[in-house]
C-alpha cells in the first residue's frame, strides 16, 4: 500500500521466507546474524499494491479485507488490494456552532479529516469504527455488509452530555475494545504534548478512560467520575505523555507508553499499563517500568550494557514452536514483541540504535504481581482523577500475603499503582540493530518459526524467519 505518508509491501514475505530455508538446518544460540545478499532490485517483483491520494494513517485487517484510514476517506480492499467500496470523510466546515456529528453541511469545507482511530467490534454485527480529526474526535460506526462501508453509518454521541462522545485527542490515541458479560467497553488512551499552548477543545479529551457502548449502538457513556484519569493540571504542556500501542490478553487490557522516569526527572523510559478488561470504572490500574538492554563484550571480557529505553512499535503475537521451546511456553501464550532505541539525552526523541526485546504476558502479570506484593510502588504522580481509596492505603500493610491475588473479580480490592521497579529483558537479535532505528515491527507464527517483519526508519524492511537468528534484508 502506497501513500504520501507510507509504503507497505504485502505478499512479499513468502519469497523471502523460501530464500531462508537454506539456513533453517542451523541450531543452538544465536550469534551475530551473517549479512544474507540483498533481494536484485534490477529484478520487477509483480506484488500486490494500491496506491491511495492522500496520506494513509490506519490499516487494519479482518475476513480477508483490508480497511484503510486516510485523510478524508475510508477505503476497502480485497485481498488482493483492489478497492471494492470507499467512503468519504472530509473535508467539511468545523467551527464553535457546527454539530460534532455532521459539521455544518451549508458552509464550504475548512477542515480535512485524518484517520486517528480504526477498530473492529463484532459482538453485535461486524462493524467499523472510525474515529477522525474532526468534531473533536468522535466516531462513526460502519456496518459492514458485501464489502460496502455506506449501508449503515451513525455517528456515535454521548449519553446524558458527559462528553463521552469525544474520543480521539489531537495529539494521538490508542483504543481496545473489549466485550464482557454482554457489554461492549472501548478503553481510550489519549497522548499529550509537550506543548502548553494546546487549543481548549483539546481538554475535551480524558488522559485514559473507560466507555460503555449502548447496545443501541449510537452512543457512549461513562458510567461514573471513576470510569477516567487526566493528566495532573499542573503538568499540562510540561509533561509528554506518548501512548505507543495497546492490546487486550485474558482478563485484562495493557498500553505502552513513553514518558518521564518521575516528576522531577527529565530522563525518559517506558512502561506498560494495565487495566481490568471486566471493568467499566478504573478500579484496577497499575504502570510498570519496561526497559530493553544490550550488553556488548569488550576485548578482555567485560561487558558494557547499553540501556534502551524508549519504545518505538510493539506487537502481541502468538510464538512458533520453536521459540516457544527457548521460552517455557504454553501454546495459548500471548508474546509481546517489543522494538525499542535508545533516546537523546533527557528527550523523547529516538536516535539510531535499536533493539527487540521479547515477554510473554503471562511473565509480564507475574512481575506485576510481584512487585505489588513486596511493595515496590506509590501513589500514581501524573494522573489524578475523582478521589478512590487506593489498594496501598489504609488497612493494607506491605508485604502483602501471597495469596492476595490482585484479580478482577467484583469483590477484588481497588487499585491505582505505580511500581516503581523494573525487569530488564535483553535484546533477543544481540545487537544487530545497534546502528539502526527500527520504527515497525510485525510478527506471526508459522509452524516452527516465528516470522517477524522490521520496518527502519530509512524504509529498510528486515525479515526474521527463524527469529531471532536470521534474517533477510529489502531495499
């Protein structure tokens, strides 16, 4: 898929997959990766593509067809990546007293519309949501029927005006949406800037939020004060928030995020968040740390560890048998996949030395509920919200008992948490991207091997077909 904004190459893998089975007959651990010849770009490789007019910002994919978020548009493809159906969503007239929903239809176009959000939900019918730039980031539902985007649209409003309909922040959002008990809740992560000059509509925007869909399907609602966070008053503007990706696994929703180390450092790292996927109210929330680290060998034998520490992409796959067989793994595991760089100093701003680091969730909720066990953790600093009586206060003493499980049950204790310790992982490609900042990451498995796929910054892509150990690269 082809656009101003990006270029991504389908059906290609399975050449490059085929070209490395003459190396899949090597074992053991893996040492640095031997450089594998290039693909002869004098060759025309005959691939699937399509070409869109305007910038592309959201793909997703579901039954064979691929939906693509652009400016002003929303675009279906077969699999093959011919268009069957595209619907158009901007321009339109924004002003104070346009609707949310339909603009103001009678005023010439002022605003276009980019593509922030794009989710599938199928607990009732397949239907696409969309959520755009414009009305201060509300959404549109797509029922989806023979391909067509336009047979049932409505754009989704708020329950008792709370302001639930304003989904997407300006600045970027990441949303899961998760059905239980025959409810429908959207878990909404919107980013803030370091920019203290940010319009007021974008205060409109919760930090991190919880939302009940109706099942007439047409609007949102937040069920109390509980159900959102902010960002601490005094840190608007001062305190970069970057919410990287987001994922659900078993009984709870995670995000990643890039932000400060604390409230008076300037230093900036990642952590990974998590919620209660059962819950319409923020009861269960706690962040962890989550660094990557590569440790280089010098001549007499000591090593130098490099810390990585800001999140660039992340993807949560299942692994082959291979790499389950290195992990410990169940069949039914969830991985994340995680490619991190190391950052300026005291900046957010990635430089060109990067790694991959590789955790099962299952490992990740082990440490979550280790830490609170022993008390690593205080108080969340950046985000405050309607008073609740946290899990680390009151009658609750530190070390807690083992058998406190820190579940989502309805009877479960409440919890906002910050830990304040961390478990380095070690990059699984020993170095091999020291010198390169890797912006993507995608991965699947495929019988034994895990197959991962590794987008760089200069728009290189590197193929992994027995990750980690080898690996083909593309112009």
């Amino acid at each position: 898929i082809t656009s101003p904004a990006i270029t991504l190459i389908v059906a290609a893998a399975s050449i490059l997959i085929i070209q490395q089975t003459l190396w899949l007959g090597i074992e053991g651990q893996c040492k640095e990766p031997r450089e594998i010849s290039k693909l002869n770009l004098s060759v025309t490789y005959d691939l699937p593509h399509f070409v869109s007019n305007t910038p592309v910002q959201k793909l997703l994919v579901f039954n064979g067809s691929v939906y693509v978020g652009a400016t002003n548009k929303l675009t279906a493809l077969s699999e093959d990546l011919k268009k069957t159906h595209e619907y158009k969503t901007g321009p339109v007239h924004e002003g104070p007293r346009c609707s949310a929903c339909e603009g103001c239809r009678d005023q010439p176009p002022n605003a276009n519309n980019t593509s922030m959000a794009l989710l599938m939900e199928t607990y009732y019918d397949p239907e696409l949501f969309s959520c755009g730039t414009v009305g201060n980031g509300v959404c549109s539902r797509h029922l989806l029927e023979d391909g067509e985007l336009d047979v049932e649209v409505n754009c989704l409003g708020s329950h008792n005006k709370d302001g639930s309909r304003y989904v997407a922040g300006p600045a970027g959002t990441q949303i899961v949406n998760v059905e239980v008990g025959g409810v429908v809740r959207f878990f909404v992560a919107n980013s803030e800037p370091l920019n203290s000059s940010l319009p007021s509509s974008s205060r409109l925007h919760h930090t991190i939020s919880i939302r009940k869909m109706w099942e007439t399907q047409d609007r949102f609602e937040f069920v109390s004060e509980h159900s959102y966070m902010d960002l601490t008053p005094g840190l608007h503007g001062n305190y970069p928030l970057h919410y990287i990706y987001s994922f659900q696994s078993g009984a709870y929703v995670y995000f990643l995020t890039v932000q400060r180390e604390g409230g008076t450092s300037k230093a900036f790292h990642t952590r990974i968040v998590r919620m209660c996927s059962s819950d319409l109210e923020l009861l269960h929330y706690v962040e962890m740390p989550f660094e990557c680290i590569y440790s280089e060998k010098g001549r007499r034998k000591r090593s130098t560890q490099m810390v990585f520490n800001i999140l660039q992409a992340a993807h949560v796959a299942k692994a082959g048998n291979d790499l389950r067989r290195d992990m410990d793994l169940k069949e039914e595991d969830d991985v994340l996949f995680a490619a991190f760089a190391r950052s300026k100093p005291d900046s957010p701003e990635p430089t060109a030395s990067s790694t991959v680091c590789v955790i099962s969730v299952a490992e990740i909720n082990s440490f979550f509920k280790d830490f609170i066990q022993k008390g690593h953790t205080k108080p969340l600093y950046h985000l405050s919200g309607t008073e609740m009586k946290p899990f680390n206060e009151g009658e609750h003493c530190f070390p807690l008992p083992l058998s406190t499980s820190f579940g989502c049950g309805k009877h479960e204790k409440g919890y906002r948490l910050e830990v304040t310790r961390t478990h380095p992982r070690k990059d699984w490609f020993n170095g091999r991207f020291r010198n390169v900042l890797l912006t993507s990451i995608a991965v699947v498995p495929m019988q034994d091997h895990t197959v991962a796929t590794l987008g760089t910054a200069d728009g290189s892509v590197h193929w992994s077909a027995a990750f980690p150990c080898f690996i083909v690269h593309v112009v």
